[in-house]
C-alpha cells in the first residue's frame, strides 16, 4: 500500500508539473540560426584542413588518370605492394589500369593486409570525419585486417555536417539508413547503429578526393 500511495503522489506532482504553465525565459531565442562561425574557404579545403589536423593525408586529383597515379604514389611512397579492394567499381577501374590488387578477402586468410582501398558513404566537413557503411567496407574482419587505409571520395560527398550527412546516407539509401554506420577519423573508427559498440585503430588513412564526378567510380 505504502508503494502505491507514493507513486500516486509523485505521478501527481509529475501530472501538475506538465500542467503548469512556465514562462519562456528566452522568448527572443532563435533556434534557426546557424551556431557555427562561417568560412569563405571551399569544402575542400575545410575538410582537408580539418583532416589532416588529426594526422590523415589528404589528396585532391582531377579524373581517372590522375588517380591512377595519386594511387601508386602513395602505394610507392609507402612500399604496399598488396592492395585488397573489393569494391567492385574500384576493382574494375584497377583492372582497367592494369594495377594489382586483390579483389576478394578472407577473413581466415587475409589476416595481415598492407594496405585496403575503399568508397565511403560522405565526407563531413566540419569534423573531418570519413562516414562509412557494411557496403563499403563488405565485412567488419577487414578493418580489422589492415592499419592502412585508401578512401576514395567524389566533392559531390562532401558534406557540411553530421546531421546533414546522415539525411545524406539516408537520402542515398532508399530513405534508410545502412545498418552499420562507421564514422572515421585518423586513428580511430567508432562503430555506430549497431547493436555493438566497437573500436577499431586504424594507423593511417588517406583520403583521395576525385574532381570531377565520375559515376563508374
């Protein structure tokens, strides 16, 4: 009895608090003006500026050839001789090329990968994060596989923020979003809309931004 009568009266309280009328202490607030300070400098150079200060390298090239050869630069200047892409447009525009690389991953084999080039959902430009989904990545095992990743990214990816990016994904999607959402920055990539949380370390990604659009890639 002495539970019930207690729950009565704090369901009464609860009940004349949503009652109560209280006065707007803030009448003249607006909630549509934009928080963050502007910049005149293009999303590019946003992102890039706001990447490369947690420690990623950032490319911009323009078209197929160029990143072609942004990606055996940074293959020769880190000494990956073993590339795994197994995005299946990527794995034809290298197979166009003629570049080696291994287009299928084992997770009981491919345990010590040098280098895993991959698309990515956006880029989000005030953070500098990298938004990535399961058909990016095609399983969890390969982030875990490799400390070295390649992201290949359109300008038309390039997001302002993170709310905007996940109406982006979703937009992108069929109005849903994925049922894995990694979000990346050098480092570090956070799991989310999971039912897990898990961290994975990453040592080094580069981001590789095409200009202009191409919808083979």
């Amino acid at each position: 009895m002495d539970e019930s009568t207690n729950r009565e009266k704090v369901l009464k309280k609860v009940r004349s608090a949503l009652i109560a009328k209280t006065p707007n202490p803030y009448p003249n607030l607006d909630m549509d003006k934009v928080v963050y300070n502007s910049t005149s400098y293009s999303p590019e150079i946003q992102f890039a500026e706001n990447f490369t200060q947690q420690g990623g390298q950032f490319v911009l090239c323009n078209g197929r050839v160029e990143l072609m050869e942004t990606i055996l630069g940074v293959c020769d200047a880190n000494d990956f001789t073993e590339v795994v892409c197994v995005d299946r447009n990527l794995s034809a525009f290298f197979d166009e090329f003629e570049f080696p690389h291994q287009s299928v991953f084992s997770e009981e084999d491919d345990t010590d990968v040098q280098v895993v080039i991959i698309p990515c959902e956006c880029l989000v430009v005030r953070n500098g994060l990298i938004v990535l989904s399961e058909d990016n990545i095609y399983q969890k095992a390969l982030l875990r596989a490799t400390q070295h990743l390649v992201i290949i990214a359109h300008t038309q990816q390039l997001i302002p923020d993170i709310t905007e990016a996940l109406a982006y994904v979703r937009s992108q999607n069929d109005n849903n979003l994925p049922s894995e959402l990694h979000f990346a920055t050098p480092n570090f990539l956070n799991q989310s809309h999971t039912e897990v949380e898990t961290n994975t370390l990453v040592k080094n990604i580069t981001v590789i931004l095409i200009q202009p659009y191409d919808s083979e890639l």
